[in-house]
C-alpha cells in the first residue's frame, strides 16, 4: 500500500461543476503538497499546507492532520482545470525530509 | 525570465550509452531536486541538494551521479544507461528543504 493515496484516480465534470479530490496518507508529515500537472507535462506547485485551509481564485486546499487527510476542492470547474493533481507528503526521515507522492488524479472537465 | 530550466528537453539514446541533463535555477533557491516521473506518471525523488551538499539519495543505482557545481545548477549524469532509465526527468528548486517547489520543464529519455 502506498504511504500516500489519492482518490478517484480518474475523474470527470462538466464545466461549472464542483470538484473533489482527496488525499490520505499514513505517515507522520509536516507538510503536505497539491501539485498540477497539465497536459503538456509541466508541474506547477498549487499548495503547501500544514494545517487548516487555503484558497487560491477558484482553489482551495484543506488538510485534518488526527485524520490524515487533505482536500482538494475546485469551484466552478473549466476545461483548463483539465490535469492531473497529485498530493504529496513531506515527512522526516533521519535528520531529513523526504517528499513522497500520490499517483495523481486525473481531472477532465467538459465544456 | 526567473524560472528553473533544463536541457535537453528531449533524449534519445542507446543502450550502454553515457548523457547529462543540465539543470539551471535563477530564483535564489538552497535546495535543488531530481524526480523521476515514470511510465505510469508516478513521480519519485531521486536527490536532494541543499547548498551544494547531497542531503537525500533515494535508492537510485549508482550509475546515476548528480554534481552541483553551485548552489544555481544541478546536474544528472547517467552512466550505461538501460532501458529501465526511460522517464521523464524534473528538476527542481525551493528556497527552503522540500517547501514550495518550483519545477523546470522535464527532460523526456528514451533508451533504446
């Protein structure tokens, strides 16, 4: 079992709709990432948080550290929110931070 | 432009064969990073430098030698590449160890 899964692995929408995606994982983190990546294969950093919530536009990320478990919300979906979103925890290993990943929920949104 | 680049964006090359891909970062940043994307797109840290120090070597075979030779470039050098090695390759950088992370465009290998 991944230390980090993500949930649906695929999703579809239609434009306007509200968008979920979820991320657990199982180790202790100090931070945890939602990352995008677009089609043409860059990655683009769109959170980090630790605690609590945080919106950017149309995005917002949540994260309850007891019950391992963040949020990626959308509102009012379009078809350039079209990606891949993939969760990643920075947890400590030794004296050093890892950076572990989700395999990544692909996110397709029809006009 | 401040961003974090790469080169090559693309490589093909055969088997057994030695190639480097250049990674640049102009934004300031202490900490560098390679990750691994694979076939499936799952993306997994290879290294981790911090002010031109390795901090993280994650279980990559030792044919893979990166070299810092500032705290603004990274490089990965693959010596006798394998099949296996076909991914795509993102460098990174963040201002502090694994905060924000600020991706160059990728690096597609094929080995063949």
């Amino acid at each position: 079992k991944n230390e980090v899964e993500q949930s649906p692995q695929n999703l579809t929408a239609q434009e306007g709709e509200f968008i979920t995606i979820n991320c657990s994982y199982s180790v202790g983190i100090s931070a945890l990432h939602w990352l995008q990546q677009h089609p043409g294969g860059g990655i683009v950093s769109l959170f980090m948080l630790s605690s609590g919530k945080k919106k950017h536009g149309r995005l917002i990320a949540t994260i309850n550290i007891q019950e391992k478990h963040s949020s990626l919300h959308i509102t009012a979906s379009h078809p350039r929110d079209s990606a891949v979103y993939i969760c990643a925890v920075r947890s400590s290993g030794g004296s050093n931070y890892k950076l572990t990943f989700g395999k990544g929920t692909l996110l397709t949104v029809n006009p | 432009d401040t961003a974090v680049s790469q080169t090559p964006k693309y490589l093909v090359t055969q088997m057994g064969n030695d190639k480097s891909i250049k990674c640049e970062q102009n934004l300031g940043h202490d900490t560098m990073y390679w990750y691994k994307q694979d076939s499936k797109k799952f993306l997994k840290i290879m290294f981790s430098y911090n002010n031109k120090e390795l901090i993280i070597n994650e279980t990559v075979p030792n044919r893979f030698s990166p070299k810092s030779p500032d705290k603004a470039h990274l490089n990965l050098h693959i010596n006798s590449l394998e099949l296996g090695d076909s991914a795509v390759y993102f460098c990174a950088s963040s201002q502090v160890n694994f905060n924000e992370q600020f991706f160059g465009p990728g690096t597609r290998l094929t080995v063949l």
